[in-house]
C-alpha cells in the first residue's frame, strides 16, 4: 500500500496523512518554521511514491524525476547530433509531449533557438499527479535556462483565441517575431470560435474493418474490428485534427506583426503502409491529415508576400496514447519495431526530429520533397525490404509465438516512458513531489 506523505513549504517537517479525506477542512503548523496551513492542504507540498497506474491504453500516473529523465536523454542526444544553422525564435503548437517536444529541444539544442512553448496540460492537484506533459514542460525550461537559452511557456487551449492572443502578445514582448513555427497539436476535441464542440474519432469512413490484433491486457492476438464512421464523425474529426486551426495560428501571427518574413511552418502526419490504409490514410484521421496537406498549400498561398513556406513532415510509426487505443495498429509497431531494430533503423521521436533537423531542413540545401510536396521521414519505414519482413510476420503471428516475432518489451518501454516510468538509473521507490 503506498502511503502518501504531505511536507510544509520549507521541506523540513512532513506530515503523514492516514485517516483524513482530502476533503475536510484542519489547520496544521510546522513546529520548526511556524508555517500555517488551513483547508485542504492549501500551500502544502505533496511528497508520494509514484508507481504506473495502467488501465488499458491509458496511463492515470506521471513520474516527475522519470519525465525529467526522459527530457535530459533527449537533451543529451540532440548536443551530440551537434548544432546546425536554422531559426533562431521559434514557436511550438503542442510542445509537450512525443513530437513537438522532440521539435522543441531540437530547436534550442541544434540551432540554439529561443522558445516558447503552447501546451494544455494539468497540474497537480495534490491528490493526483500532473500530466507528463506538464513535468516535461517544467524540466524542459530547467535544462535549458541552466544552458542560457530564452524559453517561455504557455499552457492553455491552443485552439482558442485568448491563447492566441497570450502568445502574439508574449512574441511581441520578447522575442519580436517568429521565424519558425511547429504545428504539432495532438487533442481529442476543439471548440471552435462559435462554441460548438467537435469530437475526433477513429474509424474507417467506408466499411468495417477487420483484422489480426494485440490484446495489450493478456498479451493474446486474436481479431478486431473498427467500425466505420457516420458523415458527421469524419466531419468533426477533420474539424480536430485538420489544418483549420494550422490556418488560423498562421493568419493570427501575420495579422499581428509577429511572423519574421521567409518564416517556415511545420506540421506532422503519419500515412503508414497499406495494412493499416482502412485505418489511417483511408480512415477519419486520414481525411484530416489530407486536411492538413492541403492547409500546407493554403499558407503557401496566403502568405506568399510573406516568403513563407508551410511543409508537412511524415513520420514513422511510434508509440503514442493514440495509436494505443486503435485495434490492429499497436500489433503491427511492435513487429515494425522489432525488423527495424534488428537492421538498426529504428527511432524515436528524438532521432527523427534529429534527423529532420540535420538532413531535411537545415543541411544547407533546400528540403527533399515527394511529388506531394512532403518532408518523408517514414521513408525507412517503408522500404520495401522492411515491409516485405513485417507483412511474412504478420501473416504468421499468433498468440504462441507474439513475445517471439514482435518487439512486446520495446512495445512497452515507449509506453511507459511516455509517462516518466522504466527509466533503469530512477528510483521508482523513493518519494517524490508531484
């Protein structure tokens, strides 16, 4: 049973809650700095032992110490990457997490950029812990004001208009305009400017779809099936994850004086080989990552007087709290992640972001484009021999033998570290402030 322990601002004496709810009303004084406390904790720091809380694809719990861990590892590995010559004030839509964190020390660590960061993340509220996303955010800023870098955040809904209006105000301030900004936004729903809520989901938009799936509760493999979306649900999902929003951040800031001329504009997709097309290209968040493309074209064109140029960057396959929650997909990351291991092409967020960085964008000659106009970072993902292994797998996994031919332990690891957990050199049995 963990037992969960309560330190007055000075750190000095804890106190041990075992029998009071959150809820009532005491006052307590710390004898060593009469420090003075009054309705639930007010003031008070709370100090826990933090352990995994799983139920499925979600993960309730946050490690502070592990999230630090993760942003530092990161860090680490964009310094050795080296430095590269590209913007210098850069703005990060979803900076938080997976991607746009990676984008975000890569900004500060290649080109040594100054940041400010948009994320909408929770705190803790003392009975619970923060999302991973705030503890990132925090140790982010950490490492890179010790290392004398400008980096501001700003945590709210980025698709509303007073953020928008937080974060052009803060540009104007400090940093003058922007000349790089990352679209890397990953929410379940948005509210657009008229109060109307829309909700993403993911299904197929033509019919059911059914095929061999990864029970991440028993480690089984068996069958699942998506369901097609009505009309309305492609609608509100394009709504979410399209490139409205993209369009309205880039007008805000153009609008506002705040865009350096010859500004670039990134954003992320994912289109994934013809496994999971029913799914991603051709399912809901396929018609928005088209969505997306086409906003890319749109910027081109609104803000050519401006010299900027909007690209979208195609990523591989990586764990994330999303594609763990869609039937079918997990199964087939963890044999991706297995064949690419084992020829030693496989990366994280960090490496990809890296390697964006260095051989994509800022290498000294103009970016490698599709006949679509497309950054291709999935481009290793999908060489025809790593297919070709993944698909004589796939066709052969079963049950027996699922621990054997996919990568379930490196599976798991991108999970947890998403939440701060499995780092080898934490101690996930000393407490911690949350």
């Amino acid at each position: 049973m963990i037992i969960p322990h309560f330190a007055c601002m000075c750190k000095v004496y804890r106190f041990s809650l075992r029998h009071q709810t959150y809820s009532e009303t005491f006052a307590l004084a710390c004898p060593l700095c009469s420090f003075y406390v009054k309705d639930q904790w007010k003031g008070m720091v709370r100090i826990m032992i933090v352990e995994p809380k799983v139920r499925g694809f979600i993960c309730a719990t946050a490690h502070p110490v592990g999230c630090r861990e993760n942003v530092k590892r990161q860090i680490e590995y964009m310094k050795k990457l080296g430095s590269c010559d590209g913007p210098k004030k850069v703005l990060v839509i979803g900076a938080s997490t997976g991607y746009g964190l990676a984008s975000r020390i890569a900004a500060a660590y290649c080109t040594g950029a100054a940041t400010i960061g948009v994320m909408f993340e929770k705190e803790s509220n003392g009975r619970r812990t923060a999302t991973p996303g705030y503890y990132n955010t925090k140790a982010f800023e950490e490492f890179a004001h010790a290392d004398g870098l400008y980096a501001k955040s700003i945590n709210g809904d980025a698709f509303s208009k007073e953020i928008k209006d937080q974060v052009i105000d803060l540009i104007r301030s400090d940093l003058g305009s922007v000349d790089m900004v990352v679209y890397s936004l990953a929410a379940p729903r948005r509210t657009t400017a008229d109060g109307t809520t829309y909700q993403s989901v993911l299904k197929t938009t033509s019919s059911d779809f059914t095929n061999k799936s990864w029970n991440l509760k028993d480690n089984t493999v068996g069958e699942a099936t998506i369901t097609p979306a009505t009309e309305e649900e492609t609608l509100a999902t394009v709504k979410v994850m399209g490139g409205e929003d993209w369009i309205d951040w880039m007008n805000a800031l153009s609008d506002a004086g705040v865009l350096a001329d010859g500004a670039i504009t990134l954003a992320y997709s994912y289109i994934g080989p013809k496994l999971t097309y029913p799914v991603y290209f051709n399912g809901t968040i396929g018609m928005a990552k088209k969505h997306l493309q086409e906003s890319a074209a749109i910027i081109n064109q609104t803000l050519a007087d401006q010299h900027v140029k909007a690209y979208i960057s195609v990523n591989k396959a990586l764990v994330t709290q999303a594609s763990a929650a869609i039937p079918i997909v997990p199964l087939y990351f963890a044999i991706l992640y297995k064949v690419m291991k084992e020829k030693g092409l496989h990366e994280g967020c960090i490496e990809q972001i890296g390697r964006l960085f260095h051989e994509k964008l800022f290498s000294g000659n103009a970016p490698v484009l599709d006949e679509e106009g497309r950054i291709r970072l999935d481009d290793w993902e999908l060489r025809e021999d790593i297919q070709k292994e993944v698909m004589e797998i796939w066709d052969k996994i079963n049950t027996d033998n699922v621990k054997e031919l996919a990568d379930i332990d490196g599976y798991w690891d991108d999970f947890y570290h998403m939440f701060g957990f499995r780092f080898p050199n934490v101690d996930y049995s000393q407490d911690v402030e949350i």
